[in-house]
C-alpha cells in the first residue's frame, strides 16, 4: 500500500474509481455467470423535473452496471491521460468524464438490448389455434391422444381430442381448430 500513499491526489481519485468500478463490475460478472446476479439495485431520486412523458429520456441508465462502468473508465482514461499528456489534470479530467459517460452510456445500452431480448417462457394456448402438428400418441375417438404442435416458437406436446371423433393415428399431420381447456387441444387431420 506504499505505493498508494505516495500518489497525488487526484492519481489516488482514479486508482479508487478504476479498482471499485472495475471490482464491481467483475463481481457482476462471476455472478451472472453463476447464475447469482438476479438481484436489481433501485435508487431512488427525489426531484420536481419538467419532462415530456412521450420522450425517450430515462434515468434508467444509472443502473449499477452503467455506474461501475463510468467509474472504471473514468479512472483508466483518467490515469492513462494524465501519465501520457503533457496537457495536466484539467485535459485528463475532462477526457476521464467524457469516457466515463460513454462506457456508462454503452454498458446501458448493451443492458436494455438484452432486456428486450427476455421472454416470459409462458405459452399462451390460443396461439395454438391453427397451428399445423403432427400426432405424437394415436388420437382414438373420444380418447385422449398426445400431439406435438410449435406455438410461440416452441415445440411442445399437448393432449389432444379428434374434432370429427375418428381415429388418428402416430405420424399423421393434424391442424389444431380450438381449445378443449387448458390443457387439452382439438385437432382435425390435415
């Protein structure tokens, strides 16, 4: 740690913005690749701004993520200007901020394309309705049958009754026509 104390001031600021924001964001990343980073930070901020609602403009992007990633930058650019330009603190100040905004900008950016990207991974069974399918389990009559239909991009195997009460059998291709409930599928054969 003597290596610390004999820095400046201001080379101590970015060595503690660069080591917090680059362990954070470290941190975040064992932790989702372990599946432990589930957890979201809420900050709440107390103030009367005049906003359009209709605009685009959020304070989403100062998300922990976001955060970490301006400290980190704002303390590598920060030093990194500082050691190699002859300009002084105030150029490495401002190169640090604009970096640091950029990063955070760019790690929010990165965050809300994959949040589009979530699904529920629920299946909302009137998608199934006119879907074509192919029988799993011989559908007989009145009996229960099992078909293999893709709804919502997934390929799942449902109960399934006859509409025409005949018997259909395994392989054969089926159109699914309404629901029975839930759970259970009315087909005709195709």
């Amino acid at each position: 740690m003597e290596w610390f104390s004999g820095l400046p001031g201001l080379e101590k600021a970015y060595v503690i913005c660069a080591l917090f924001g680059g362990g954070v964001l470290i941190i975040q990343l064992i932790l989702s690749l372990i599946g432990g980073a589930d957890a979201d930070v809420d900050i709440d901020v107390d103030m009367d701004l005049d906003i359009d609602h209709s605009s685009d403009f959020s304070f989403q992007w100062l998300s922990v993520q976001s955060l970490s990633g301006f400290f980190m930058m704002f303390g590598l650019i920060g030093m990194t200007v500082l050691h190699e330009s002859s300009q002084g603190s105030f150029i490495s100040l401002i190169c640090a901020t604009i970096a640091g905004f950029v990063t955070g900008w760019g790690v929010y950016k990165v965050f809300s394309a994959m949040k589009k990207m979530e699904t529920s991974g629920n299946i909302d069974m009137k998608n199934a309705i006119g879907q074509k399918g192919r029988v799993y389990l011989t559908v007989k009559g009145d009996a229960v049958g099992r078909v293999e239909v893709v709804v919502q991009e997934k390929l799942t195997v449902y109960d399934a009754v006859s509409e025409a009460k005949e018997e259909i059998e395994t392989g054969a291709q089926v159109k699914v026509v309404r629901l029975i409930n839930d759970k259970t599928l009315s087909v005709v054969r195709v």
